[in-house]
C-alpha cells in the first residue's frame, strides 16, 4: 500500500476548490474540508484523473485537468480543456466549457464542448448545447437549443 501524505495540502479558494493528485481527492468547501484517499494501484485504468463520487455534493467553480468523471451531485460552473464524464446517477447544475464532455446522468445548464458532446441513452440535458460534433443515443433527453458550428477549414494557398 503506497504512503499516504499525513496532511493533505490546504486550499485557500472559496467557495469550492478541487485538488487532486494520484493519491488523495481533497475538497474544501467554505472551511471544510474533506478528503478521500485513493489507493494508487487501484486507480482506473480508463485513464481518469480524478472524480466525484456518488453521494457526494459541492456547490462551486471546478477547473481541472485530464479527465475528472462526476457520479455525485455538483452545483456551479466547470472549466476544462479536457474530458468531463457525467455518470449514470450524477446530477449537475452548472454552466460547462470543456473540451469533450460524456453525460449519462441529468444535466441542468449551458454546455459547450470545444470537441464533442455525447448523450447516452440514460442521459438528459436541460439546457442549451454549442459543440461541433453531437451525439445523441435513442432514449436520451434533451430540452434546449443544440447550436453545430462547422469545422474550422483553412484556405487553400493559391501560388
């Protein structure tokens, strides 16, 4: 079992920050702050870099690296040039910017995925969609405007 810092760092941000590394999840909210310790050699192999957990909630602003996957309750705004995982009993009330985003849970709020957006099946969005690539699976909801912008082609160079 690898060592376990005795003190996980303090974060100073309010009202919510997130701090991960590959040991430890630590969250301060207000003046609280809570921490999960994850084992190393456990850590998922599907390349996630940090997540929330079911039955957890935070209120707050969230930028993070990687890919952070949310199964519990979050309430603010995310920012992220990354990949952003809703699970399957998430639910999320934010405003969202992030590279690509995954959702099998309940979203409330403005999404904007640079990349690519996914809806699964049990997924629903309530709230307008900005992403160049959508996809959206059969028994999924979505209530609110999708905006695609086209690809971004460059000019040809005329010699």
């Amino acid at each position: 079992m690898p060592l376990l810092p005795k003190h996980p760092p303090r974060l100073e941000r309010h009202p919510a920050t997130l701090s991960m590394d590959f040991s430890c999840l630590c969250v301060t909210v207000g003046e609280v702050e809570f921490t999960r310790f994850m084992k190393t050699e456990t850590k998922p192999s599907d390349g996630i870099s940090g997540f929330l957990d079911k039955g957890m909630n935070l209120n707050g602003e969230l930028h993070f690296s990687g890919m952070l996957r949310i199964d519990g309750n979050f309430t603010g705004s995310i920012l992220s040039e990354d990949r952003l995982v809703i699970g399957e009993h998430a639910v999320v009330r934010a405003d969202i910017t992030v590279g690509e985003i995954e959702i099998a849970g309940q979203v409330v709020g403005k999404i904007d995925a640079k990349q690519r957006a996914e809806i699964l099946a049990s997924g629903s969005v309530h709230g307008d969609i900005h992403t160049p690539i959508l996809t959206i699976s059969p028994g999924s909801i979505v209530n609110g405007r999708v905006c695609m912008p086209s690809p971004v082609q460059e000019e040809p160079v005329v010699q």
